[in-house]
C-alpha cells in the first residue's frame, strides 16, 4: 500500500473526539479513519497530567500497530497535558487540537479579547493561554471550566430547561468581559453549540475544535502532498477500550451517523 | 497485633465512599480505617462489568497487603456487578452496600412499594430488585439512573436552582408512583439527600448506603466479636490511583473532615 493510503489515527478519552472525525470526514470522504476511544479511563477532564500521558501512550503504542501516516489528538485534555510526551514517543506525525483553535481565534479577534472554555485540567493547564500569548501579547484572555458540560451532552439531556441555566451559570461572565471570540476547547460541546450561541451575545464568534481541526488538518495533507488517492469511501475502524452503557446511543450521536462495528481492546 | 485490632479496608471509585466512610467512624471512632479511592479510573457508574471487576480485584491486591480484618466495598456500582468475582478472589469477609440498603428498605416500608436510584450501571445491573424479591415477592419496585447527580455534587455545585431542576427531572416520577421508601443507591447522594427530600412528598422515608452499611458494620463486628480494643483514636490511612483536580477539597466536603494526608499508588 502507497504510503499516503494509509490511515488517519484519531483518538479521544471516549466519544467526544467523534465530533472531530465528523468534520474530518466531511472535508476528506476519501481517507480512511481508525479511530480509538479510551472508555475505560473516561473522564481525562479531572485526571493529573502524569495518568493522562500514561494513558496516551498506551493509545499511540496500539495506533502503531496500524498503517497510519497522521495521529490526530481529538482530545483537548490529553492535548492540553500530554502532547510533548506523545510527541517524543512516536515518529508518526501528531496534530492537536489546541493549536489550531488558537490560530483561528485569532485571525477571527478584532478587539483582542478572547474567551476559552473547557475541562478543569484544560483550563488549569493554561495551554491555550500560553498558545495564544507566544503569537501575540496583547490579547486579553478569560477562561472557565464548565465541568458540568460533558456529563450533561453524554446523557443526551440537551433539551432540558436546567442545561440553558447551566450554560447561563458558566457563560454570562463573558458577556460582561466584552470577548468577541469563544473557543470551544472540549470535544464535547459542538453538541450543545447552538445552545451556547443562545446564551451569548450575538456579537461573540464561537470556535470549535471539530472544524478548526479538520481544516488544518486537510491544509497539512496538502501541504505535505500526502492525501489518499482513493476514488470511493473506505471503511473506517472504530475501537474502544470499554464498551460503556448506551455505547452505540452516545457514538452515533456524535459522529451523526450510525456504527456499525465497534471492537473493544484490552491494554 | 491482635487480629481484633486490623484495620477496615474501604473502598470506592473515587471519593463517594468517604460518606460511608464518615458514618463508620461516627459510629466506631476506635477502628482504624483504611481508605482506597479509584480516582484513575472513577468513575465506574457507566463502565462495563468486567472492567469493574478488573479494577476490583486489584484493589482487593493491594487492600490483602495490609493488615485488614474485613473490606468494605463502599461503592453501588461495584457492590451490584462485581461482588462474586471479589468474594471469589480473597478469604477477607467482604460487606458491600447493596444488602444494608435493602434490609433496611424492606423493614422501613408500610406499602410495600419502594424506590431506587442509582447509577446507570447499579440501576440496570437490577442487582437491588433481586435482592429485594429474594426476601419479599410482593414488594412493587420503581427504578431510575440518576447519572448527573455524581458530577454535580462533585462539582460542589449542590446551591445551584438547576441542581433542585434536576432532582425534579429525575425525581417527579416516584411521587407519582405512591413509594413510601427511596433508597438512594450511590455512596455520593447522601451529599443532596436535603434537595432530594424536598422534591419528594413528605411521606417518603429516605434509606441511603451510608447510614444503612455503617450499622450492619458495627452488628458485624459485635456479633463476630471482633471490634478493636482500642480506646484512643488511631490514624487513619488514605490511598488513591490518582491525584485530581480540586482532590482534597472534594474528598474533605464527602468525609466532613480534613484529610491531612492521602499517598497515591501506581498499579
């Protein structure tokens, strides 16, 4: 096999990286995907930096077993605290999901107030904050960890009154902080992105890991020459290192399509 | 050592357990305690049962290298999926949470119709209703999982109106149903059992795993006579997986106390 037919490895903590892999494979219908979900250490969103890389690398050692010519870190946590340890540890190229949030919000920013919400070992690893200041200085950045977001979109439970008070109770600090960008820096919440929206004011742009990504991404391979030459759709892989409760329910939701096979795998 | 002076092993996915936890120790301040929370991989109320038994037993590994006289699994989750694999694996005796609830439902209830809720791996495991129509046919049971109770309380956002929006949510259903016991069947409820009364009726008897398991404990240890013969408190130990985020608030909220000091191991 021609070595730019290999497969794109995207992996999360669970299911929230799918909202990646949807956009991914809008833009590039032709690749193939093999996608790993580490269900059995879901949350990473309150987990310290040494356990997530641990949990990292295990993921990239399985990945390499794989023809893969990119991993994707479709976790903003683990890309948060663990992407030098990845880095280091494969020769496979590694693309985030930081970076390229931080790159569009600012070609987005026009009074250099910026707004970021995420776990709390995202938000308290200050990734994006440090990202954003070594391109420019003088943007003002306000953070907040909305812990209580991903719970709330894993039980699917977005139509209920208490998640618009949810967002209202993490988000109407923003609007007083006059920010007009917000990064999304959790895989999760595009599911609930309209409802964020609602709570904002209409001014601020919302940015989102999921397309930022697939974009940059689609740039590198092109960049790189290193798109597949197939002319019809592969079948992508989907594994799991447990096969949570409403498993099937939670992934399609996500990936706004149906799975058809999902193998789990024991480290 | 007198055998009668081990310590009690106590453990949990994460911190819920410290509510059982803090009702032993109301009850028998002179036993010394041994706590293990599973915070690297907590929490288990979505995993599959064989990953819960997994993590199981290598707690139960690590609990037979100290000297302990009985464990305690002080977590629904584990109490419902994983207590055969457990008993199996050592000669400690072994008391989980799910039987001290369920002895004191049945004797508390007048019309025989009792409500649980839990997480959604407790609640679909079904492990109360068996026990229950073990010892009584007639009873009728109303079950719900209740899956944004754990981080909301975790989150220490129990203040909160959407907290009480809910509990509404979740718990509306068992007015309706005419119960006159709810047992609340996860160690980390005890922390919203005020919001929880509020939004029942007021004839319905709250049971919760704290109170019931401490009791059935001290009987345990008075019948075996196997109490300590202490009369001084002694130290306790705290062992954990993993250090999160905000760690020692949260567990010192559960036990109601200061932990001075909590040692993680690496299995």
């Amino acid at each position: 096999m021609k070595k730019n037919n290999y497969a794109i490895g995207v992996f999360d903590s669970g299911l929230g990286g799918l909202t990646v892999l949807h956009e991914l494979k809008q833009i590039m219908p032709y690749e193939k995907f093999i996608y790993f979900g580490d269900t059995a250490h879901i949350p990473y969103g309150n987990k310290s930096k040494s356990t997530i890389e641990k949990y990292c690398l295990d993921i990239i050692n399985f990945l390499e077993t794989k023809k893969i010519k990119l991993i994707i870190v479709a976790c903003n946590t683990a890309s948060s605290v663990a992407l030098k340890k990845i880095k280091k540890h494969t020769k496979i190229p590694i693309i985030d999901v930081v970076s390229p949030c931080v790159l569009n919000a600012i070609s987005k920013t026009k009074n250099n107030r910026i707004g970021i919400i995420g776990t709390e070992t995202t938000i308290s690893s200050k990734s994006y904050q440090k990202q954003i200041r070594t391109i420019n200085k003088n943007i003002k950045i306000f953070s907040r960890s909305c812990p209580l977001f991903v719970p709330v979109i894993e039980e699917g439970e977005t139509q209920q009154q208490f998640v618009i008070d949810i967002a209202k109770f993490y988000l109407n600090k923003f609007n007083k902080h006059n920010i007009d960008v917000l990064i999304l820096g959790c895989t999760h919440y595009p599911m609930i992105k309209e409802i964020i929206k609602k709570t904002l004011n209409s001014n601020i742009k919302i940015i989102d890991s999921a397309t930022s990504t697939a974009k940059h991404v689609n740039d590198y391979l092109d960049n790189k020459n290193n798109k597949s030459d197939n002319n019809e759709i592969v079948y992508d892989e989907y594994y799991v290192s447990d096969k949570m409760v409403r498993f099937y329910d939670i992934a399609n939701m996500f990936l706004k399509q149906k799975i058809k096979k999902i193998i789990q795998i024991n480290f």
